[in-house]
C-alpha cells in the first residue's frame, strides 16, 4: 500500500465552534482511533484534499505533535454543496489486526473481446477487504487480456491476494458485452485462434 506522511496539531477544544473556526482558517477537524484512547486533532485543507481527492489508498503516517501513528482513513464527511472534507476519521493500524478497507481495482491487459469490438464494463472501480497491513496491496490488479464477447471475471475468480474479499464471490467485478458491429469482429478473433492452433 502506498504511503504518506501528514502533519497535525492537537485540538484543545472540540465542538461546533471550534470545528467551524479550523474550516475558516483553512484547516480540517480529525479524530485518530482504533488503537487506546481518541486523539483529537486538525490538518491542512490542502493536505487532506491531496489524500482524499486520488482514487489510490494511502497509508498515512500521522504525526500529531510528536505523537507517531500509521493509520488508514476510515470516513469522511463532505460539504453537500461545494465538495470540500470538513471532517475525516482515521483508523490505527496495528501490525497483528485485520483491518477493513476499500482498495481500486486496476485492469491491465487488451481484452480479446474488445479488440474483437466487444465493449468493456468496469462494474466495480473498489472491492471491499479485509487483511493485515502488511498484506493490503496498493490496489487489486486484474488482467482482462483473456476477456473475450460475452466472458466476464468475478470476485472469487480472484486470486494471489493474502485478503478476503468482503463482495459477494459471483458478483461481476468486469465483463465484455456485444456491441454493435462486433459479430465480425467476433468472427475474426474465433479464425485468428484457430490458426493458432
């Protein structure tokens, strides 16, 4: 999992006033559980926004005025209106405890099925799991070269991951469907492995 470090200071007051008081002065209200007792405490607008708007997973390397931390971010809340974080929860890790978190999924490869004129559907870009920090992997890589017109690949399909995957087994994570114009192409993927064979 990819990692980056943040800087935060303590919160001597928590509530309302004092939360509205760090949006104005540019920063976002935290709290670090998980591990113990809660911390309270603020960050850089522009830091968390360099976090949260990425669609990697970041292990973040907390550093709350001396107190060192390895987190995950657990939750956010978002302004309804204007999109921006005004509140983040983060999650300690502990080496020996499984932790719950949502990692992207990356495709590599060029589908048989659509260089045939197939038409390719992500239907997750994020699966749910559960693992170890050590074993979280910075995203859940697929390779859909094999993919062909009318073929997909599912949640137990997956494998070489040291995690459990939390989605339904059959659910479809990418598929190939036919599109208009792809019986041809369909035809000549078919003839193209016949002369492989």
């Amino acid at each position: 999992m990819k990692v980056s470090s943040l800087s935060g200071s303590v919160r001597t007051s928590v509530g309302k006033k004092d939360a509205k008081a760090l949006r104005d002065a540019e920063l976002v209200p935290c709290v670090l559980y998980g591990q113990g007792s809660q911390t309270h405490f603020s960050v850089k607008k522009i830091d968390i926004e360099r976090l949260v708007f990425t669609p990697d997973v970041f292990q973040v390397d907390l550093d709350i005025e001396g107190k060192r931390a390895k987190a995950i971010i657990q939750d956010l809340q978002q302004d309804p209106i204007k999109g921006t974080v005004r509140h983040v929860d983060f999650y300690e890790l502990s080496e020996t405890k499984a932790v719950k978190i949502g990692l992207p999924v990356r495709l590599t490869g060029a589908s048989r099925g659509v260089l045939a004129g197939g038409k390719l559907l992500q239907v997750f870009r994020r699966l749910n799991v559960v693992g170890v920090p050590s074993a979280l992997p910075e995203a859940i890589t697929i390779d859909i070269s094999k993919l062909r017109i009318g073929q997909s690949i599912r949640v137990g399909q997956i494998e070489n991951y040291d995690v459990k995957f939390l989605d339904p087994a059959n659910a479809v994570v990418v598929s190939v469907k036919m599109a208009r114009g792809a019986a041809k192409g369909s035809d000549a993927d078919e003839e193209e492995e016949e002369e492989e064979a």
